[in-house]
C-alpha cells in the first residue's frame, strides 16, 4: 500500500512538470502567433472562466475523493458507486448549468462595459464548453483518486494539455487572418477540446475498474471478533468484516460532499484573495518608503511574477504528494487503523523534508543565474533569494492540509490561512515601507504566511494523529542541505566553471549539488536502502538480494 501512494505520488509529479513543459513552450509559441494585444484579448475571458469553474466544481473532486476512499477503506463498494453516481448527476446538471449561463451571458459582459474589450466575445463563448466538461473530470477524478489510482489523473492531464496546445496553435493560426478577436477565440476553443479529450481518457479508466462485489449491511464486531483462542462462535464473516456498513442515502452522500467541498473551495480562493491583498498593499507601500511608482511595480513583478512562480514550480512534488494523501489518510480513517494513519503521515512528512529542503537551499545558492537564463532580470535574484526558503513552508502546508482533509477537518486549514493572511496583511504593512527593506520586507511577510499557516496545521495534526515533527530527519537534512549549498556556491564560481554558457554551469552545479546532498544523507543515515526499496518502478534494485 505505501509503494502505491508513492508510485501515485511519483506519477502525478512526472505529470505535473510534464504539463508544466508543455504549457510553457505553448506560451511562447502562442504569444508570437498572437503578439501582445491578441495574448490579452485571450486571457479577457479566463477570469470569468475560471470562476465559472469555481461556481461548478470548485472543492468537489477531494469531496469525492474522500468520500469514496472511507467507502473502499470499509469495503462498501456499492456505497463509492453510489458516491459517483449522485457526484455525477449533481455535477452533470451544475456544469451544463454554469456552460450555458456563460454562453448566452457572454454578450452582456460586453455590452455592460463589464469587459471592456468588444473582441473578447469570442473567446468567452469558446470557453464555455469547456465549464461542462472540466465539471464531469473532476466527477471522474475525483472517484478515481477515491481508490487511489492516480494514473488516470496524470494521463488526463497530459493528454488534456496536449490537445489543448495543438488546437490553440492550431486555430490561433488559421484565423489570423480573421481578425485577432477571432484568433484569441479560436485559440479559446483549445481548453474545451482538451477537456473532451481528458473526460475521454477517465471514462477509459472508470470502465477499467474491476467489478466489486456487492456489500450489505453487517452487524457491528462485537465479542465474536475478540482474537479469542478457541472462540468458536466467531464467523468467517465477522473475521473479514470489521465495518458497520449503511446504505447511506443518496441525500445524505450529497450532503456530506457538499460540506466537504465548500472549506476546500474556500481554501483555493484564499490564494488568489491573498495574491490580490499584496496588489493593492505592496505597490503603494514600496512608494512609502521613496520607490517612484515604476520602481514600485517593477519590484512587484520580481516578487509576484517571478519569484512566486519558481516556488511553485518547486513544490510540484509536494502538491502531488498532498493529492495522493488525501484518499489514502482518509481510506485508513474510516477502517479505523490508526497506525497507518500515523505511518503514513510520518512517510508524507519524511518526503516532504527530502522533497523541499535541499531544493530551497539549491534555489538560494543559484537565484541570479536562474532568474536571469529565465527572465533575463538579474535584478529579481534578491527577491528569490529570500522566497527560496518558502519552498519548505509550501510544501509542508501543501502536505498538511492534505493530512487534514484525509481526516475529515477541511475548515481548519482555511481557518489558519485566514489568520495567516491577516498576520502577512499587516507584516507586508510595515515592512514594505521599510527604505531599506523594500521589496525584500513584502517577501519576508510572504515566508511568514505560508510558515505561520503550516505550522497551525501541524498543531492541529499533532492532535488528531500524535504526530508532530521528526527533528532527527530535519537536522539531518538541513545539514546535507547545508553542505551542499557550500559545496555549490563554491563549485559554481570556479575559474574553469566561469567559462562555461551560465546555463551549463548552473545545470551541471545543481545536478553535482544533488549527488552530493544525497551522499550526505546517506553517510548520516537520512536515507537508508529502505527508502530505496519503497521507491516506485526502481525499488527492487535496492532490494538486499540475500535476504
């Protein structure tokens, strides 16, 4: 079981930095067949594409995914069916709902002046399509994940941002010469046929599923389950069955997955309203302490558009882990084994130290080359130098509330992202007009959100699971993180490394600074031949062959 959490884990990270490359080289593709003026009449209709999505499906796909992992995990495999059957209906009828009220609503968001260029009009008819059919994956993925097969999840994505890229490229280009609204429409219709695509890909899966036998309703263990030596009276079927398993009502599944749903909705809305707080706080604080108002937003764009990017884009494996946790902590729960509960927050923790900490040290040690191959601004190293060790905190909050949702306490992580966002709201308040902070005192108020945030959620998971911190994993860590980074800001400026393309210096420092971090590890036993075996597809290399 836990060498299938981790190969879930392992697949969706491949599929995430997969997706990420793709869309990546679409973008640059796409902006020189567009130009700027065509790239900002596409993205016009994404706002409220993406709120549409909010309104449609937002949260749903964990509901499900938990919902249907405590029904496998008590071996109801009629109740999980049950799960995707109301999941399915409710989101058929929302999606198509929501697809409908942005097509024919389209019009009025011009005409209303509510989106002020005419042109857009074609791309926010092209992208309602898409609202009904990204509404019936996250039914699919969700049940999916609900059995912990993540497969699904990762082929969907790659095929979905393959089909979207070629079809954006594809009619961006061929209607030109129509006109640049046309062009960004067309370029639009790319996320409704990826999205097809994808919904074809998981019904696939779905259809793949082994048939489970059907459960009833069996009587709770009593005294017959004792492990009593000679206990006759105890059945075959009280050995196997250790559940009190309902035929919950098709009312009561939709009750609980809608309130499962809306904290995890609320929670992925308080990045985007946090990310909106630092634009009206951080520009006018920097002009406070003596920036000109070019120079405010100039440093802005080095923090929000720059360095934030590269944190997420470090915390890939993090964010995967975090969805592969979800149904598995849940699935333990409701069979009521708490000791997998706790083993595999102590694994996920353990991963997330492996996962983060070298990573953030890398990033600090190679910020000015990285942001300058990248965006060619040197000057967004000081920001990023300083984010890097926002990586750990992500990813830590990323995997604890994970661990929270797993165990059925969605509200707790908005609760501590609200008290988090309201302590960086007044950090970023003073320290940003501080003239010789600046910039550098809005990242410093961004490392103690995310830090502060994650670290209520492991108070909370110390309560639920007895688990809180392993520091002989973390110091071990941070020393292999710190030798490393030693070992890469030196090896980078050598004089021979000095006449190296930057690009190539960086890549082969980073990759010398892994072997080194991980010998380090290994020579303080932060990583033993176990942790070799249980990883995915090439663990039974590690595997002692005399054993």
């Amino acid at each position: 079981m836990v060498n299938r959490f981790l190969k879930g884990t392992f697949i969706l990270t491949i599929a995430g930095f997969v997706v990420k490359a793709i869309g990546s080289i679409n973008w640059i593709l796409l902006s020189r067949v567009l130009g700027g003026e065509g790239i900002g009449i596409y993205q016009m209709g994404f706002p409220i594409y993406l709120l549409a999505l909010q309104i449609s499906s937002a949260g749903i796909p964990i509901a499900i995914s938990i919902v249907t992992a405590e029904k496998v995990g008590q071996l109801d495999y009629t109740g999980a069916k049950k799960v995707f059957n109301v999941s399915f209906i409710m989101l058929f009828l929302t999606g198509l709902l929501v697809s409908l009220l942005m097509f024919f609503s389209s019009h009025w968001l011009i005409s209303s002046g509510f989106i002020v260029e005419p042109r857009a009009y074609y791309s926010l008819i092209a992208l309602s399509p898409a609202i009904f059919f990204v509404t019936l994956i996250s039914c699919y993925r969700g049940y999916l994940q609900g059995w912990q097969l993540m497969t699904p999840t990762a082929m969907s994505q790659i095929i979905e941002q393959l089909l979207r890229v070629v079809v954006m490229l594809g009619a961006a280009y061929v209607l030109l010469p129509l006109g640049l609204g046309v062009a960004a429409g067309g370029a639009s219709l790319g996320a409704g046929v990826g999205a097809f695509g994808a919904l074809l890909i998981l019904i696939y899966y779905y259809r793949k599923l082994p048939k489970m036998p059907a459960t009833t309703a069996q009587p709770e263990p009593l005294a017959a389950e004792r492990e009593t030596v000679g206990d006759v009276e105890k059945s075959e079927e009280s050995i196997n069955t250790k559940f009190h398993i309902k035929n919950e009502s098709a009312k009561s599944i939709l009750y609980r997955l809608i309130k499962l749903a809306v904290p995890i909705s609320l929670a992925s809305m308080m990045l985007p309203l946090v990310a909106n707080l630092d634009l009206f706080i951080v520009p006018r604080r920097l002009v406070v302490a003596g920036f000109t108002t070019n120079e405010a937003t100039e440093l802005f764009g080095y923090l929000t558009g720059m360095a934030v990017p590269l944190i997420n884009l470090a915390t890939i494996v993090t964010a995967a882990l975090a969805t592969s946790l979800v149904p598995a902590i849940s699935n333990a729960k409701s069979a009521n084994d708490w000791k997998r509960v706790f083993a595999r927050t102590s694994g996920a923790m353990r991963l997330t130290f492996v996962g983060t900490i070298p990573f953030a040290v890398m990033l600090y040690v190679l910020a000015e080359p990285v942001v300058t191959i990248l965006y060619n601004a040197p000057k967004a190293a000081t920001a990023t130098q300083i984010l890097a060790a926002a990586i750990f905190f992500l990813g830590l909050h990323q995997v604890t509330t994970g661990l929270l949702q797993g165990l059925g306490r969605p509200i707790l992580p908005v609760i501590n992202m609200g008290i988090a966002a309201f302590c960086k709201v007044l950090l970023n308040w003073n320290l940003t007009a501080i003239p010789w902070l600046g910039i550098a005192g809005a990242s410093y108020a961004t490392i103690a959100d995310i830090a502060f945030a994650a670290l209520l959620n492991l108070f909370w998971i110390k309560k639920y699971t007895n688990y809180f911190m392993d520091w002989n994993l973390v110091w071990k860590n941070c020393l292999s993180a710190l030798i490393m980074g030693l070992g890469m800001f030196y090896l980078y400026n050598l004089v021979f490394m000095g006449h190296m393309p930057m690009a190539v210096n960086m890549i082969l420092t980073a990759l010398i600074g892994g072997f080194l971090y991980v010998i380090v590890m290994a020579a303080v036993k932060g990583l033993t031949r176990h942790d070799g075996e249980r990883l995915p597809f090439v663990g039974k290399y590690f595997r002692d062959k005399n054993a």
